[in-house]
C-alpha cells in the first residue's frame, strides 16, 4: 500500500545532518528547510558541501548522523520512495543518453516515472526551456548550456512539487543565465517549489526568497534574503568623497566620534584623481551627520550615498573572502 504523503508548508528539510568521507568531515551538524511555494537557495564556496547536502537529502549519500525528510517522509522510511516520486533532480549536471535525441531521453525519462502518455507534456517541457527546435536532435552534439537547459525539463517531467537543482546555469551564456533564472522564479506559479544551489551570488539574490549560505559543512547564515541582508546590516554604511587633499583631515575628523572610516578603490577614480572614496560605518543614524559633521571642519564632500551590503559582500564576510574558507575538513 502506498503511503500517503503529508500536506505541509517544509516539503524537504535536514536536522543535524553529518556526513563523513573516511576522515574528512563534509557535513557538520547541517540544518536546512525548504519551505513551500519558495525558491531556495544553498550558497556556499566550492567544496563546502552543497553537493553532498543535496545528495543526503535525496537518499543518495549515506548520512552519518542527524535526520533528512521529504514531504516529511524521514530518509529511508516506507514513504521516502513516494516522496522522491514527488520529486524532480539535476544534480552534478543532466545524465543523457548522447546517441539518443532531446525528446527520446525526456520518454525515457517519462517512462521511468511511470508515465504512459507524456507526449503533450514533453512537448511543452520543450518549448519552455527553449529546445522545441532541436528536440530531435542527437544531445551528444548538444553544448552544455543547451544540456542543463534539458537538465531542467527532464527535472520537470511528471510535474513535481518539489525540484531540486544543483549549479543550473552552468555552462550558460549570459543571455541564457537569465533565461534560467526567470524560469526558475516562475515555477512557484506553477505550484513548484525549488531548491537551487549555485555559486553565482548575484543569480542567487535576484532569484531566491530564501537562502542557506554554508562554509566547511555548516550553516553561517539562513532565512529570507532580507533577513540574512538584514542582520548584516550592521557592516553597511557610507561611501562619501572628498578632496585628496582632505582624505587624512576627514578620516581623523570621523574617527574622532567613533566611526571606522577605510580608503577604498573605484574604477571611477583614477589612481592620480584629485578626489578619493571613504567607507565609513559605525553608530550613524543618518547621513546628514557625516556631513555637518565633515562641514563643521571645513571639509566639503563631492557626494555621499548609502552603502548597504548586497549577498556578495554578506557572503564573503561570513565565508572568509574570495575563495571562502570553505573545504571539507579533516577530523582525523
């Protein structure tokens, strides 16, 4: 008898989830929800676990320690197998048969998830991922833009609640990347939620509702994207500009009240410009104060403008730059 699948807001979630690899430690203690009706998204550096999180949360990497559930059907229960049923995957790039065409892999596809008659449906998974013109073509001769982009309609195919995609705009141009994204932002409409990783930041904040950024295994920041750029709010502050000539008066007259105040580059301005920009953070209400401030002391600045933190410098600051300090880590 086939179990009946929960109708609940978290259709996918991991609690305290670790996975090791011999002696090193790829998941540490990692939590996530995937809530209905959202695009979330799993951002962290390469080799930080997104991967392994996914593949944990499907069943198809054992887990060491910690709980995995979809449709809240625990991992390797009687329900997991209809829940995962439920469920469409791109994972580590699309698994195609190259001799075979477009619509040829999408039947095999259809006829594994034990649809008959999905003729009309393959057509239109088709045309929405913009394939319809080469859906009889060979995929071996596809590029890998064109094979993510059948990646997708193959995760659709039998009209899931819940798709999981892993680095879906891999090997798009960018044209192509923000055909994605917006397709992917239109699947709730449909009533699809999604779970996307991607380690493209800007893709991610334009894209997702919720985000779960991961460094070393373990969660650093979770929650809508205003409230993950909202508890960063703290680092935000104010680009202003002023005379080279009053770059140390203006530092030493800001610093003097407590606030932090660092040079920093602008590819508007020119190593030998005769203005240079300031960030100042710090306890500041409002910008005016900077300026009455800068006035008092007869420093004039040339513009002021807020600086809030967008998900790139979030995410560097939590991840440790770059590069993050992300990497599976040894426990032996």
């Amino acid at each position: 008898m086939m179990s009946t699948i929960a109708s609940t807001s978290t259709l996918a979630s991991m609690e305290g989830v670790t996975r090791r690899f011999g002696k090193t430690l790829a998941l540490n203690g990692l939590s996530l929800e995937v809530v209905e009706g959202s695009v979330c998204g799993l951002l962290g550096p390469n080799g930080s676990g997104k991967t392994t999180a996914i593949r944990s949360l499907l069943g198809l990497s054992r887990i060491n320690a910690g709980s995995a559930s979809l449709f809240e059907m625990p991992l390797h229960s009687r329900g997991f197998a209809s829940a995962v049923r439920q469920t469409g995957a791109l994972i580590e790039g699309p698994a195609l048969y190259g001799r075979a065409t477009a619509r040829r892999n999408m039947q095999i596809q259809a006829r594994a998830r034990g649809l008959r008659s999905a003729g009309p449906e393959i057509d239109r998974l088709l045309e929405l991922v913009g394939l319809s013109a080469r859906a009889d073509s060979k995929t071996r001769g596809f590029s890998m833009g064109m094979k993510q982009r059948l990646g997708l309609a193959l995760a659709l195919i039998g009209s899931p609640r819940l798709v999981i995609l892993d680095e879906p705009t891999n090997g798009l141009d960018p044209a192509g990347i923000v055909e994605m994204r917006e397709l992917i932002k239109r699947l709730p409409e449909s009533g699809v939620t999604v779970l996307v990783s991607s380690h493209l930041l800007a893709e991610v904040e334009l894209m997702c509702d919720r985000a779960t950024i991961i460094d070393r295994g373990e969660v650093v920041a979770d929650g809508t994207m205003a409230e993950i750029l909202s508890e960063a709010g703290a680092h935000g502050g104010y680009r202003i500009r002023v005379a080279a000539a009053e770059v140390q008066r203006a530092a030493a007259t800001l610093s003097d009240i407590g606030l932090q105040v660092e040079a920093v580059e602008s590819r508007e301005l020119p190593a030998d410009a005769p203005i240079r920009e300031l960030a100042v953070t710090g306890p500041i209400e409002d910008g005016s104060q900077i300026n009455v401030l800068l006035a008092g002391a007869g420093i004039y600045v040339s513009e002021l403008r807020r600086d809030d933190p967008d998900l790139e410098s979030v995410f560097l600051s939590l991840t440790g730059g770059p590069d993050g300090s992300g990497g599976m880590r040894d426990v032996g």
